[in-house]
C-alpha cells in the first residue's frame, strides 16, 4: 500500500521545494503558510502483466468476452492513441503494444483477418515510422506497416465518413475504417490528469472539420460559468455516443504509475524533506550538470527520456462502463483532496507537453501545457478560484520546432502579434489555417501538425485564462510571455508582489507538486 | 566662391570606408563610415554654364539619396566608375531658386531638377535612345559639352545640390507649383524614379505586389503603385516601426517584417515554403510582381518570393549580389529601372507628361511633406551622412542639406 496524496502547509521547517521549469528544475522557497499537493507515491504496479492483460480480455465490464465478439469475418480495426500520451514516452515495451499483440493473438484464434491498426492521431503530426515501431513493437510493425498500419488522416475525404449529427448539432466525420467496422478495438493509455480522464476515441479518430466542435471556439460556458473543459467533455461525450451506436467499440483502458522520470532522478519522486543525502547529491549533480550542458544537447538529453512506468491496471469492455474503474485507478496514482480553492495556484512546467514529445515546447505550447493540461489537472473544482491568479515557472523560450509546428510559427508571429482574443482569431484566420493548402500538405505528408491545431490550444487555454485574472509567468523571455498575455517576473516573490492587485496582499497560494502527476480534487 | 561638399578619389578614405561600414555594425558604424567618406567641405569658383540653354540654380535643398550613400560607403559597383567624372559635387535631388531666366520661366522660379545628363542637354545630336523618348537610357552620358556624368551630382561640370550653386540645362527644370512647400518638392525626383519603376512593372489589375524596402524609393514606389496600377494585395517588407506606420498609411495591405517575410506572404498567396540546405527560405508559389528598393540585400529577397514567371524591378541601386538562381529556375523576369523618362510636351505644347511631371502633380497631393525630417548645413556633412546612413534605425526618412546655412 503506498503512502496517499498529501497537502503540506508550508511552515518553517518546510525545506525549498522542487519545481519544474522547461529543461531543468530549481528549488524554491514558498510563503509561509502555502498548501502544497503532493501526489501519492506510485502504486504497486500489475505483477504479471501478460496475465492481467489476459484476464482483461477474457473478463471484460458491460460486454461479452473479446474472443466472443469475434468471428471469421470480422472487420475488426484496433485504434490506439499516439504519442501524445503518456509523457514522457514509456521505455520500451510500450503497454500498447503487449495489448494489441494479445488482441492478434485472440483474433487468429478466431480466424480472422480482416485487421487494421490505426493510430488516433486526430489532427496532430503523424508518427514517424519509428515512433510507431516505439508504441506498436517491432513484431506487429513488421507484419502491418504499411498496409495495415497507419495513422489516423483527418484530411483524407477519401477514408472520412459522415456519421450523423449530435443533438448539438454536430457533424460527426470519422475514419471511415472505424464507421464501416464489425469491432472497433480502442487500445488507451489513460493518464488522465484532466477533468473527467482521457477524451474517448472518437477524438483522434475526426476529420478537420469535425474536430473543431471539440476544441472550437470558447462558446457560452464562459459565460454561463460552466468549468473550463466543461464543454469539450460534454461535446466529446455526444460525439463518442454517437460512433458508439453505429459501431461496436470494445475498449481496453490501462493506466500507469507515476515513474516518470528514470532512478537517477528519483529524487524527482520524494518529498524534499525525505531527500537523503544521496538524492541531495544526485539533484545538485542534475542540476548542475544540466546547467553547464549545451542547450542542444540538454534538449536532446531531456527528450530522449524514457519512462519507467509500470502498469496499474487494465480494465476493458464497453467504454461507459470501465469508465469509473479507470477513474478509480487514475484517482489512486494522482488524486490528492485539497480543502476549497486558492487565490493562487503555482505550476512549474516541465520539459515536454502531450504535443512537444521528441519536438520543441514553444510558447503557445507551453501556455497550452500551463492553462490546459496543469489547469486541468482537477477534480470538482479548479485549483484557483474564479479571478484568481496563475503562477507559471517555464522559461518560454522563442524556439519553434520547424517540421512539427510550422503553423505554430505563423500563428505566433501573425495571428498572436494582433490580438490573443480567442473570438477575434477564429474569426479572422482560423478558416485560413485550417484550408491553407501547404498546411494541409506538411500534415498530411511530412510530420507537421495541423493547420488548426494551434487555434484549438489556445482555445483550451484560453478557457482557463478567461476563468482567472491574471497569469504571471517566472523567468519567463518577456516578449514571448507578453506576446501570450502574459506577465513577467524574475522571481516568486515579484510575482506574487504583481499578483496582489487581483488578490490582495494575505493570498492563499497552492503548488500542484507535478510531475510526477498530482490531480487535486478540490472539495 | 560657393561653398561645397566635394567627392574626391581617395584610395585610402575608400578602403577606410568600406571598412568600417562592413565592419561596425549599427549607428557608431554609420556615423564612422560617414566621417570617412571621401568628401571634403570646399569653397569653389561659381559653375560656368557650359553652353546656351544652361542656367544658374542656387539650391535650397538637397538629398542624399541611397545611390550617393552606397558611393560613399564605397559600396557602389566599380561598373559605374566610367559615367562619372571627379571630382564631383554630389546632390541630384534638388530643389532650388533660378538665378537665370530659363526659356519663358523667370529668375527666382522655385524649380526641381530632372538629374539626367542626355543628348540634349550635351548639345550634341540625340542618340537612338534619346531619338526614341528614353533619355535616361542615354547611350552619351560621356561626351558633348560637359564631362562624363550620368546625371548631375556625378560629373565635375555642373556641380551638385551640395553647394550653393550648381548649372543644369532649362530642359532638365521643373518650376514648382506655389502650393508645394520646399520638402515635398525636394521628394519629386525620388517620386519620379518610384513612378518609372511602376510604369516599367507594368503591373496587371489584380496583380499581387510586395515591395522590399519601405525607405524613400520603397514608400514612395508603394505610393506610386497606389496611384498609377490596379494591384490586388500590395505587401511592403520593412525593418522598422516607423517605416511600418507609415506604410500603413500610404494604403499598404499588410507590412511585414523582413525575416517573416516569406512565411507571411506564403501564407498570403496560398504558397509552400522551402528551406534550401544553405541561405534563406524560398516560396513555390509567390507574389506576382516584386519592387527591391534596399539597394543592398533585397534583391536576394525579392527573388525569393516571386512566384514563377512572376516579375522583379529592380528600383534600388545594386550594391549587393544575390542569387540568380530563381530567375533561371523560375523564369522570373528581372526588370531594371533607372531615373524616370522625360518629360513630354503634348497637344498644343502646354501640357508636360511623363514620370517626372506627374511625380510633380502627385507630390502636391499626397502626405509626404514629413519625410524630409532631417536638414543639415554643408558644414555638418559628416552628421548628415551619418544620419542618413542610419535612417531607418533613427526614424528618419529623407536626410537632406541646406546649403543656405551656415
């Protein structure tokens, strides 16, 4: 049994504290008083996982046994999520692919044949052959590639179907492989540190248009004071119900401790007043060590991480009903309780977000990665109060990766340059990005994420940033923080000196200690 | 005497100059690379007139063009060495007051000066150019009655508006209009070069454009564009802030940063962008019809986003090579222009046209007045060359000298 999550009230005692900032972590100390989450420790993980995936296949929640639901003939399509989660990526063998391989194994026995893999990409990049070869594993990358084997083409008219509309409204255009299957294998990796879990597999799995109900423009919740993500579940939620009454989808949910960084970072794992001598030494030895490198390298260094992660769990069957023993395992790994909301939330940003895996973190990325993903990383209620304050730690460099995020450019340096308002940019260049020819191109042929897909992350986080009042960014480059509608400061103490005008000068400050992922469930 | 700044050959101030132009980056740089210029401040006998139909023009402004900064920063190509005669008063952009009567126009007439020394004015018999309408194409810049010169401000026998006095012939005078303060006049030769360049585009009605360069060929090409063609979007590439407020103004579509550039009017014109293994990016795809008017690296820019047999004018003196390898690739067509074409009489004599007159008619109408914003005495050559080769970072558009100062 592992200790559970934890809220420290910062007193006297209370050592620096570890934070995250890009490509590298400080220690810093906070304000007498400030509550800090910390997750529980990592859970056992499944000691024999080719028996538990077994098992899961055999005895699945609200559905007949996968063996059961295959027969010869069947046109069965095996959906996995990208590299998008988990970050960091998993050290090899990928959890998918012992899944999809006992998946095979249990349609040969069943005679059947008709097989395709599909990597829910939605309108990120698509995976290079030997990401995919990472996640699928050399046996199947060598009998389906190409084929067989492939990702997801959100621009594809050819391979994209109609499916009907929700009651909001909403075309449904997904993978026509998917719609026109017997059995749809959704294979997830859930890490869910976000309100409500991972998104169904309908999301990776839409065309273009169709996305853009998901992650569209901020709407009426804002308004009607709804939660940040609120929407994007809810429409993510019609959408997944309407693939699922046209087509069978068999899902098979796994989830992962929180081993995210490799032993030599362990002390990334403890809480700082339980460091030892030894993970003292081995943070001043990163530390410095990651100061004095190359910034090249360090990149390099950092992005070629591996997670050690084990498997917490594996649950499968029909994806309403395995939805709340995901949850509970998620909740085990990453739920903290926190008592009520704060004035001031504090996120430190590691190196790499779900888009930036083996690429670049760039600006509108990490404003992504503070007020998506970690703003997120709630249950019941945000961390911070309504017109609260965000503290973000990233040193938001003015660095694009060019193959991945060529959209990314352009949307920094034209769109962003006139106005952040999420209203005004989808109205004047969102139709632009999502028909321009030569985005449409790079995603399509090359590794460049769509068009749109910086629209819909600064939608997300826009979200949040209408929600508080303001977002200060510490040892952040100015013009790329100001460029955002951020705000600057050098220090902790100058932020919160800058935050007193939106909530006075006694705030009550929380630090979300992540990674490793914390979720606090506010009450 | 008149006083006057002189350009001289000096192999030591040359080398000097080209030195710390290419070597000292940013304003020191300039204000260096101007005290080293090879220019001396020089009292002079008053110009003889070197034959009938010339007259004597006391300046009262005159601008130090880019062609006169890259002379003397020593960046100017040795190719022009032959049509100029030293030493040399330069200043071609003049206005100033008639001391002589000149045909029906009388003493003290304000008058702008079309630089181009052509057959006619050399008193010798026109050449097949001239014969044709295209003075400034002049095949005889080096004969006749004055020493070589390709226009006033480059030969040693009529002087310059760098001084008090200079000789041009009648045929090279424009009286100004009384409505038209000094400084606009003193834009109407530039205006006239920016005119010729658009009428030599010969840009079709819908056409995209960009113009790389937004200093004064560049803004006042855009104003040209603006007046004389029916283009679709017009892009303007400039450095600075100023420059991008006043293009704005003057009715640009978008301004853009020069290192955005290509990914913006890649976007603009539905383009791909590529990345060449060395040099900057390139578009497949592109704006019709490109202006360079830097002078130095705009060509190379200019080249790179012109879509394929689109067209690019040269408007700015070239002191910098590129790579011509998209006029080959992309059969783009590579258009000089240079100076502005003559003035013409038409129908009963009373009416001139041409680049240069209607320069003048558009000078009196548009807001140009403030980019004459810097004004130096002769005996300030050093700070007004200085300035003027920092213009764009100062915020300066035209540096111009008064030679009625001390």
């Amino acid at each position: 049994m592992s200790r559970p999550g934890f809220v420290l009230e910062v007193d006297e005692r209370t050592p620096p504290l570890l934070v995250h900032e890009g490509e590298g972590f400080r220690l810093e100390r906070f304000p007498l008083g400030t509550q800090v989450i910390y997750p529980p420790d990592a859970v056992p993980g499944v000691p024999d996982l080719d028996a538990a995936v077994d098992a899961a296949l055999a005895g699945p929640e609200g559905s007949a046994p996968l063996a059961e639901l295959l027969t010869p003939g069947t046109k069965l399509t095996i959906v996995f999520n990208d590299l998008s989660v988990p970050t960091p990526p998993m050290a090899a063998p990928d959890i998918r692919s012992r899944i999809i391989e006992a998946v095979l194994e249990v349609a040969a026995a069943t005679s059947v044949d008709d097989v395709e893999l599909i990597a829910a990409t939605g309108l990120r990049r698509r995976l290079t052959p030997a990401e995919l070869r990472s996640l699928v594993g050399d046996r199947i990358y060598a009998s389906f590639h190409p084929d067989h084997l492939r990702c997801h083409d959100a621009e594809d008219r050819a391979t994209l179907t109609l499916i009907g509309s929700t009651d909001e409204g909403e075309d449904v255009e997904v993978n026509t492989r998917v719609a026109d299957s017997d059995l749809v294998v959704f294979v997830n990796v859930n890490v869910g540190a976000v309100t409500g879990g991972a998104l169904s597999c309908v999301a990776g799995l839409l065309s273009a248009a169709s996305s853009g109900h998901l992650y569209g423009v901020p709407g009426g919740e804002i308004v009607a004071g709804a939660l940040p993500d609120a929407g994007l579940r809810a429409a993510d939620e019609r959408m997944a119900a309407l693939l699922e009454a046209k087509v069978k989808v068999f899902r098979i949910d796994s989830t992962l401790d929180n081993s995210m960084f490799p032993s030599r970072l362990s002390f990334v794992y403890k809480r700082e007043w339980e460091w030892s001598l030894k993970d003292q030494g081995a943070f001043l030895t990163a530390q410095r060590a990651n100061s004095l490198t190359p910034a090249k390298l360090r990149h390099r260094l950092w992005h070629n991480l591996r997670a050690p992660y084990r498997v917490t769990g594996i649950t499968s069957g029909e994806p309403g009903a395995i939805r709340t023993r995901t949850l509970a395992q998620v909740d085990a790994q990453q739920r903290t309780e926190v008592s009520g909301q704060s004035d001031i939330a504090v996120f430190g940003l590691p190196y790499s977000g779900p888009y930036s895996v083996n690429s670049i973190t760039n600006p509108v990325l990490v404003a992504g990665l503070g007020l998506g993903e970690f703003f997120n990383a709630y249950r019941g209620r945000p961390l911070v109060r309504r017109g609260g304050v965000v503290i973000l730690y990233h040193p938001v460099p003015l660095s694009f990766h060019p193959v991945h995020h060529p959209s990314y450019i352009d949307f920094y340096d034209e769109v962003l340059a006139g106005t952040t308002d999420p209203s005004t940019l989808s109205q004047k260049f969102e139709k632009q990005f999502a028909q321009d020819e030569w985005y449409r191109h790079l995603y399509r042929n090359s590794y460049a994420f769509h068009g749109v897909h910086p629209f819909h992350v600064w939608y997300r986080a826009c979200r949040a940033r209408d929600y508080v009042g303001d977002v200060i960014c510490v040892g952040a480059d100015r013009q790329a923080a100001a460029r955002l509608g951020f705000r600057t400061a050098s220090t902790l103490a100058d932020a919160l000196e800058m935050a007193t005008g939106s909530v006075g000068r006694s705030p009550r400050i929380a630090y979300l200690h992540n990674p490793p992922r914390t979720l606090a469930d506010v009450r | 005497m008149i006083p006057a700044v002189e350009y001289h050959r000096s192999a030591l101030r040359f080398l000097a100059a080209r030195g710390a132009s290419g070597r000292v980056s940013g304003v020191l740089g300039d204000a260096v690379a101007g005290s080293l210029a090879p220019l001396r401040l020089v009292n002079l006998p008053d110009p003889k007139r070197p034959a009938e139909g010339w007259v004597r023009v006391r300046p009262k402004l005159s601008g130090i063009c880019g062609s006169d900064l890259a002379l003397l920063s020593a960046k100017a190509s040795p190719y022009l060495s032959p049509v100029v005669s030293t030493p040399f008063i330069p200043g071609h952009e003049v206005v100033g007051e008639l001391l002589d009567g000149a045909g029906d126009v009388p003493a003290g007439t304000r008058v702008v000066l079309d630089p181009v020394l052509a057959c006619a004015t050399r008193d010798i018999e026109p050449c097949a150019q001239c014969a044709a309408g295209e003075e400034s194409r002049c095949d005889h810049v080096t004969a006749g009655v004055v020493s070589a010169g390709l226009q006033t401000g480059f030969c040693a026998d009529t002087g310059g508006g760098w001084s008090g006095m200079l000789v041009a012939h009648e045929r090279q005078l424009h009286a100004v209009p009384d409505g038209l303060s000094d400084k606009a006049a003193l834009l109407v030769e530039p205006l006239a070069c920016a005119v010729h360049s658009v009428r030599r585009a010969a840009i079709p009605d819908g056409a995209s454009v960009v113009i790389v360069g937004a200093g004064t060929i560049g803004l006042l090409t855009l104003l040209a564009v603006r007046e004389y063609a029916a283009p679709g979007a017009v892009y303007v590439v400039a450095k600075h802030k100023h420059q991008h407020d006043r293009a704005v103004a003057l009715g640009a579509t978008e301004v853009v940063d020069p290192r955005q550039a290509p990914r913006v009017l890649r976007r603009a014109t539905g383009a791909s962008l590529h990345d060449p293994e060395r040099g900057p990016d390139y578009l497949l795809g592109g704006v019709d019809v490109a202006f360079e008017c830097t002078g130095s690296s705009g060509l190379d820019a200019a080249l790179r986003l012109v879509r394929a047999g689109g067209r690019v004018v040269l408007s700015g003196m070239p002191s910098r090579g590129a790579d011509l390898t998209p006029v080959w690739f992309r059969e783009l067509e590579l258009i000089g222009s240079y100076a502005s074409a003559g003035s013409r009489q038409e129908g009963d004599g009373n009416r001139t046209t041409g680049d240069f007159a209607d320069a003048l008619v558009l000078a009196g109408t548009a807001p140009i007045e403030r980019y004459v914003d810097a004004v130096y005495p002769l005996s300030q050559w050093r700070e007004a060359i200085g300035h003027a080769l920092a213009a764009g970072r100062l915020g300066s558009v035209k540096v111009a000298f008064d030679p009625t100062k001390d």
